[in-house]
C-alpha cells in the first residue's frame, strides 16, 4: 500500500539480516552495516589531508584537546555506506538493531554520526533472533544509551594510544613487528609468569604404597585399592609435602625405593583390618546456565575448541536463531527460559527430576553486565539437539548449552561420600632405614562415593581442570572386619611443576583477575599467538623467548602498563564509565598523562603513558634480551635476537635454539648439547690448495656456510678496502658436521660457467630460491643442487631454447583435511618453499614444526589460518630502485582528494569525533603505517 510506512533496520551482519528480514515481512527493509563501519585510521594514507603533518595524527587521536580523535570510514565500507544512506533516502524511519553491549552501542552511534538521519530513529535491541524476540524488540524500542557508547569509546582510545605509544618502544629496543596492548601484555606475562615458576621448579621425589585388598566372596566389588597413608604415628610424604624448590615442609615420612620395597615386602603376609569407616551424605548442585567465558572453558575442555573457534560457532547459532546472545556475563534465565527448561526436563526426564521451584542464579563476577540473558536455547520451548537437524560443530555446541541450560533447572545429584581407614600390622618392627626408622603399623585410606539419585547428571556433567575428581567404587565395609592382602607395590612419584595454561583456563584466570572483558577473550589469545609470544604444545600455552624479552622491559619500564591490579582498576573505571559514575575524560588523562595533583580515579601509575614512552634512554637493548641460563659460572646465555633466539657460551659460540623448545626445558645441559650439535663455532676443514688459506664450516643466522679466513696481520693499502672471504651456504643435503674440504672447495669456486663466449656465457649458481643457470639477465631453474655441477652445455642450450615458466608448477597437495568452518574453502596442505603449509586458496599458513603433516586436523589448520588472517597482511617493501619516486603528480593529487574525503565527527556528548568500536589489543598494536586488521567485530 502507498501509506504504508518504510522502515529501514540495520543489523551488523549479513546473515542475521536475512534471518531478521524474514519475521519482520513488509514494510521492512533490513540490511547489515557488516560490523564496523569507522574507526580511527589505520596507517597514515588514511589521515585526512587536514590533519597531515599533526603530531598526533599518528595516534589518530589529538591528545591535547580532550582526548578528540580522528575518525574516517574504511576503504571496504564506503560502498556500504552509500548503500545504507540510498536506503535510507526512501525511508520513513530507522531502526538500529545492532547488538545491545557496549561495541553494538557504539556502532549504533556510529551509523548515526555517518548516516545523519532526518527522519525518526529508533535503538531496537534483542538477545535472540526468533519471530517473537524481533517482533517485541520492534514494538519496544528504546533510545541510544550514551554510557555505553562513552565507555566504548574510551576503550578504544586507551588501547589505540597504548599500542600506539609502547609498540614502536619494542620495535626499537627487541625487534621490528611487535606489538603491545592493554590486555595482550597483561595475557602475555601470566603465561610468561607461569614458565618462570616452572624454571624455578626443583622436583622432588617420594615413593608410597598401593595395596589391593579382598573384602570377602560376599562384597561387591570384591576388591579394592587403598593407599599408604601413615607409618605408626607419623605421616607419610605426599606431593603437597614439598615447595616449589623440593624441601619437605612439615614432619612427614619420606620414603625412599629402597625402604618403599622392604615395607611391601612386609606387608604382603601382614594382616589387615578395617581401623573406621565415615560415611557423609554427599549432594552436588547443577551448575550455572553458561555465561561467556564459561562457554569457552567447557568448549575447551568437554570438545576440544579453541576460544576463537568457540565464539565463531556460537555466533552462527546465535544468528541462526538457535540460541541467546553469546555476548553476556550473566546467569540468570527469563522466566520464558525457565519454564521452558522446566518443561523439557518433566517430558524427558520426569517428575522427579524436577526441583518443586524454578532455580535462581546469580552472577559472581564483578561488574558483571547483566543486560543480556544467560547463553541458553532460543525460543520459548527448547529444540532437542535431535530436533534441531544440526550437524558438526555447531551440533556439538548447541547440545553443550541445551544440556546445560536444561541441567540448571533439575534436582540435585545425591550418594553418599565413604572414608575407609585401614590398618595393617607387621610381627615386629620394620628397619626402614635411617629416614624413616623402625615401624610396625601401616596406615592406609581409601574412598570413593555412591551415587544414589543421579538428578541432573542424567542431562550434564560438568568438567573440571583439577584432576582430584578420580574416585573409586568402595564395598560395604564394617570395622574390625579382617581384609586379605592380594597385592602391596611400593610406586615411585616426583612433583609436578605448575601446569602450563590452557586457553580454557587462561581465561579462567583473567576472569578471576578482572582483567579484560569475557567476549575478548578469544582475539587476545589469537594475537598473542599470532604474534608468536606463545605457541601451543598440545592444548597448553607455552611463552617464547620473545615473549620473555617483551614482558622483561614491560616489567622494568612500564610496570603499572603490565600490573594485574592496575588493569583490573582500569577495567573498573570503563564500567564505572557505563554507568555515568565517572568522566571518560578523567580517565584519559590519568591514564595518559599521569594524575594531576597527586589524586587519580583509581590506581594509577606515578608516571602517565606519554612520560614512559619517551625516557627510554637507559633501557639497554641487549641486557633485556638476554637471559642467563643456570648458575652464575655456567657461562651459558639465551639471547632473543633479531632473526631468532640463539644460545651463547663464553666463547662466544652460538647455536640457534629450535622454535619448539618451552623455554622452561632450554637447561644449561641442553644448550651445549645444541652448542655442540651447531659445532661449536668454527670447524677448520683445512687449507685451500691454492691460496694456502684456512677453510672453515660455521653456522651463521641462515643457516650453515663455508668461508675461508683470511689473514689478518696484512693492513690493506691506504685508501683501499680489506679484501671480502669468499663464502658460500651449504646444499640442504649437507650437513655442517660431516662436509669435507673438497665439498668447501665446489662450493665456493660457485657460481660455474658452463660454456658459451661474452654475453652468452652460461653459469650454475646457487640462490635464494634454488639452483639455477644464468646467461646475462636469463635465468632458467635446475632440478637439484647437484645439477650446478652436472649440467652440461647442451642440456642448458636445452633448458634456455624453451619457454621461460612463470612461477613454479603446482604441485599437488600433500592432504586434504576438509572445508574451513570459517568460510567454506577447502583446506589442504601443501609442500612450499619455506616447508609445508595450510592454506583455503586465499590464505596460507606456515605449518609449525610442532605440527606435522600427517597429525594436523582441519580444526587445528583452521585455527593457523585464522590467526594467519588476523595478523592482517605483510607490509609490502619499498622497491629497489624507487617506486614511489615514480609516482606522478597526477596520481599523489588524486590520493590526496581522495584522502580528504574522509572526515571526523562530532562525539557523544559533545566531543569531537570518537574512537570506533571495540578497543581490540591485536588492533591497539597495529603499527602506525600499516594495514588494518579485519572490520569485523575487534575485540580488546
């Protein structure tokens, strides 16, 4: 009809668009603003031309007046932003239905600010999409909440200026390409933290008892185990008996092999007793519908998922209509959800699972968000996973949260909890030896538990990361009943260093330290791991050198930047912020440029971020970068250089330190043995025939060569240069250890002419990308290394009189593991230059040497390609000969109009202009002059 009114919706994305466009009918047009639309600029071609020259414009925000920041729309979504404002043109209103938290807010506001409407504008917010939520959210709708754009905003600023300000100080003084951020650095040194407790760990070993007792024909089970647990009076050493450095601590027993081994053999033929047997009744609660960061530990543990893999799936099923908002620190359920929970426990489970009042939950985070629902089912009645016609992935995670949002509203588990003392008593007393002395009782303890109504164990069990769970099956036991010895080993155990983190308990972790924020969680540990300051060891989260060298002058230099509390205390003004309890500006300034007389919101740093980044001139490059391995007369350094981490003994020998190794196992022991493996230095292969100069193998930062050392008594002419060794690498198939003089000689009389006269003439040499025949400026590829030496004249006439081949033929993959989950491409590996690597035909992922090509499944290939992709694209290298030199008046007119285009807006509350969206940490520690990362939705 002519009258009916034209409503415009922008959702952020794609697919949620078609779904939403779908319940809403006519009169509706939806589209997608495809996340960000506007950020601060990523690389200084994106500064408009106004601002050029600023001192500021680097940071893209003006520091000076109240924190005001350039904002400008991304080459990407110009063309969206055309197609938003045509849309809009024809439209009667506009609804803003971007997600209801702080970076859906401030995209709302983003939108506006791009778009400036003229007609009414409504903030439409839903936390499922099914007909009924969009309907209602229509029908409801509320204004911008300019807290939380505020919030946000400030989020991103403290991040851009942060990675912006402290990046470039890694660059100088570690090495090129690194990057800093709020909450990465912070993530970075507790995995850091966690390796130097390892090092520092001294283990200690103990030995006990396990007994197999027989209860009788009449008990069920009919044996069990017990263990050792006491020697007449006196405790026996467990692993909680010692610290960190292996010293007992308290007055226990500590058995050796050799005592362990006499005491079984006198227990054997001993008779043993039941001494007491404690039963306590035993009750166990559901847990909590999922929140976020509890999404992702039990998707780590209970399915094996990465975080990031973890909230790419809940985002599809959350836009697919299968679940609640994935974004959410709360715990609580509608009472829709409730009831639905309810009914689908009554007709699956029955009555008596059924508690007589609905469960309530509360959220014991801090500051938690509650403006969404728990991450739950959607709908008013739960689909079953079975009725849902799900399959993979996004099968898997939606049965974890139907079967825990249905466990949540189901009676307790109940059993019984039963303690057993034994005892066994020998003829007479046994020597132990001189630590434990002469004994004659033997205390053992065994335990297990009964279950006697299963409750919500029947829906879900949830796991755990403590492995004290175990428990064993016990039989009815009486005291003073007389039990059989079947079997008494003596078992030898060591200590364990603290375990290394997994990404389920990483997150756990920053969560328990407030640090960050639960939907973050996953791009914080794709950068850290993109930016190879970790790399995973099975699921464990292993920091590399580099990464100690990073956290070591984060720690020295800007200690409050890396302070778990001091991040904690940030993050609690940003919610304070939220609320409007606290001016975004005091923050900024506190933050940046330190606190003004002496007071601070929260706890700040002596020094602001400005002041840090700019004393750096006793910050000694070398010494922060250098690690000393074992005692102080080892000898022996670990040093992070700028082509990788190599060790060093006093003789200045080096040997690289392979990629693979935890820093925590580089022990003085393994680094000579790779001093050794590496030659330790030179190896004299003996004198050239011809010149009578020494030749010697070495190992250089590319690999191995020979060189030949000249004299160096011989001071050259005046005005003349030192003449240059003539040097040569070695072919793949050598090794330093075993190659010969004669294999030193072939190599340096490179590159060999081959035949032809003047500017004919035809060379074998060898490259950087292999073998290859040359005449003048011609080349053409040789098949092997060996070639350099075998081909003659005649098969290079051949090689030359053929078309010269583009590029290398494609040779077929080594594996096809499956489509990517990301995008639907198939992935594959490949053999490359540089060694085996994964790629979907558009992105390519080296393959790390703890991966192999037979092991690697598509979910781990999966996540090499999106870390790959989330570290943007390479910048690309100046040309040899001026590039930009050549760049026409014509074409740096053009550049700059275009540029100028762009523009700042004004920002919430006045201020001019404002940071975008969320403050990513991977976007934080962008380099100035680089690309930017993916609009999508950035996290911190």
């Amino acid at each position: 009809m002519a009258d009916t009114p034209r409503r415009l919706v922008i959702v952020e994305s794609p697919t949620k668009a078609t779904k939403i466009a779908g319940y809403l009918g006519p009169g509706y047009v939806v589209e997608s603003s495809r996340g960000h639309v506007r950020d601060l600029p990523t690389s200084a071609a994106e500064v408009p031309a106004r601002y050029k020259g600023q001192p500021w414009a680097r940071t893209g925000v003006n520091v000076d007046a109240d924190f005001t920041p350039i904002y400008v729309v991304s080459a990407d979504k110009k063309a969206t932003i055309r197609k938003l404002k045509t849309d809009l043109k024809d439209s009667d209103e506009l609804y803003l239905a971007t997600d209801g938290d702080r970076e859906g807010e401030a995209i709302a506001w983003h939108l506006l600010q791009e778009l400036k409407p003229t007609v009414p504008v409504r903030r439409m917010v839903f936390h499922e999409i099914t007909r009924d939520a969009i309907q209602e959210a229509v029908a409801h709708p509320r204004e911008l909440d300019e807290d939380l754009v505020q919030a946000q905003e400030t989020r991103r600023i403290l991040d851009r200026l942060y990675g912006y300000e402290v990046s470039p100080v890694l660059w100088k003084k570690v090495m090129p390409r690194l990057s800093a951020g709020r909450v990465q650095s912070v993530a970075t040194r507790l995995i850091v933290d966690r390796e130097r407790e390892r090092m520092a760990f001294r283990a200690a070993s103990y030995w006990d008892l396990e007994a197999t007792l027989d209860a009788g024909a009449e008990a069920s089970p009919r044996e069990f185990t017990a263990r050792l647990v006491g020697l007449d009076d006196r405790r026996i050493a467990q692993g909680a008996s010692f610290d960190s450095l292996g010293r007992v601590k308290g007055d226990v027993v500590v058995l050796d092999e050799a005592a362990a081994a006499v005491l079984a053999a006198a227990l054997e033929k001993a008779p043993f007793s039941v001494a007491g047997v404690e039963a306590k009744p035993y009750t166990r609660r559901p847990a909590a519908p999922f929140r976020t960061t509890t999404l992702q530990q039990e998707a780590g543990r209970k399915l094996g998922f990465t975080t990031d893999r973890t909230m790419r799936i809940a985002q599809e099923l959350y836009e697919g209509g299968w679940i609640t908002y994935m974004r959410t620190d709360s715990v609580t359920l509608s009472d829709q959800a409730v009831d639905a929970a309810r009914d689908a426990v009554r007709s699956l489970y029955g009555a008596d699972y059924l508690p007589d009042r609905p469960r309530i939950y509360a959220s014991k985070v801090k500051n938690a968000q509650e403006a969404h629902e728990a991450i739950r089912p959607a709908g008013a009645s739960f689909r079953t996973p079975a009725q849902s016609g799900l399959s993979g992935d996004q099968f898997r995670l939606y049965e974890l949260v139907w079967q825990r949002t249905v466990a949540s509203q189901m009676a307790d588990a109940t059993g019984q909890q039963m303690i057993v003392r034994i005892e066994a008593s020998c003829p007479q007393r046994v020597d132990l030896g001189e630590r434990a002395g002469a004994v004659r009782t033997a205390r053992f303890a065994a335990s297990g538990r009964t279950i006697t109504f299963p409750g919500f164990l029947k829906a879900y069990v949830e796991s755990t990361d403590d492995p004290a769970e175990r428990t064993t099956r016990l039989p009815r036991l009486s005291p003073d009943q007389p039990l059989d010895p079947v079997r008494v080993a003596a078992e030898g155990h060591a200590t364990k260093p603290p375990a290394r983190f997994t990404e389920p308990s990483l997150v756990a972790k920053l969560e328990e330290l407030d640090i960050g924020r639960p939907s973050t969680y996953a791009s914080i540990i794709r950068t850290i791991t993109s930016r190879d300051y970790v790399f995973k060891r099975g699921a464990a989260l292993v920091p590399t050198w580099l990464a100690f060298a990073v956290t070591r002058l984060l720690e020295e230099h800007f200690t409050a930047l890396v302070d778990y509390d001091f991040t904690a205390d940030l993050e609690e003004q940003l919610d304070s912020i939220a609320k409007g309890q606290v001016d975004r500006l005091e923050v900024l300034r506190d933050f940046y440029f330190g606190p003004q007389d002496g007071q601070a919101s929260g706890r700040s740093a002596r020094e602001g971020l400005h002041e840090l980044t700019r004393a750096l001139g006793d910050i000694d490059a070398r010494a922060l970068s250098t690690f000393h391995l074992g005692d102080l007369d080892s000898g022996v350094d670990v040093r992070v250089g700028r082509y990788g981490t190599y060790v060093e003994d006093e003789d200045a020998h080096r040997a690289n330190v392979p990629e693979d190794m935890p820093p925590d196992e580089l022990t003085v022991e393994a680094a000579r043995e790779l001093l050794a493996r590496a030659g330790g230095g030179d190896r004299e292969l003996g004198l050239d025939p011809q010149t009578h100069v020494a030749i010697v193998v070495r190992n250089g930062r590319f690999g191995p060569y020979v060189t030949e050392v000249l004299p160096e008594d011989e001071a050259p002419a005046k005005g003349s240069k030192r003449a240059k060794p003539r040097t040569a690498s070695l072919f793949r198939s050598m090794d330093p250890a075993s190659v010969t003089l004669d294999d030193a000689l072939r190599l340096l009389s490179l590159p060999r002419v081959v035949g032809g006269e003047g500017e004919d003439v035809i060379t074998a040499q060898n490259g950087r990308y292999g073998p290859y025949l040359k005449r003048g400026t011609d080349t053409r590829s040789l098949p092997s290394e060996e070639a350099i030496f075998t081909t003659t004249f005649e098969q290079a006439e051949e090689l030359f009189s053929q078309p010269k081949r583009r590029g290398r033929a494609a040779a077929a993959p080594l594996r096809e593991l499956g489509a990517d989950p990301a995008n639907g491409r198939p992935v594959v590996v490949k053999d490359g230059r540089f060694g085996p690597y994964v790629t979907d035909g558009e992105t390519n992922a080296t393959l790390p040497r703890t991966d192999s090509v037979e092991a690697v499944t598509l979910e781990r290939a999966a996540e090499l390609l999106a870390a790959k992709r989330a570290k943007g694209p390479a910048p690309k290298r100046r040309g040899s000969r001026g590039t930009a030199k050549r760049a026409t008046a014509k074409t740096k007119k053009a550049t700059t109009k275009r540029t100028a285009k762009a523009s700042g807006a004004a920002g919430p509350k006045g201020a001019a202009g404002s940071a975008a969206g969320s403050a990513s940490d991977a976007r934080a520690g962008e380099r100035p002059g680089t690309a930017a990362g993916s609009t999508a939705r950035a996290t911190e």
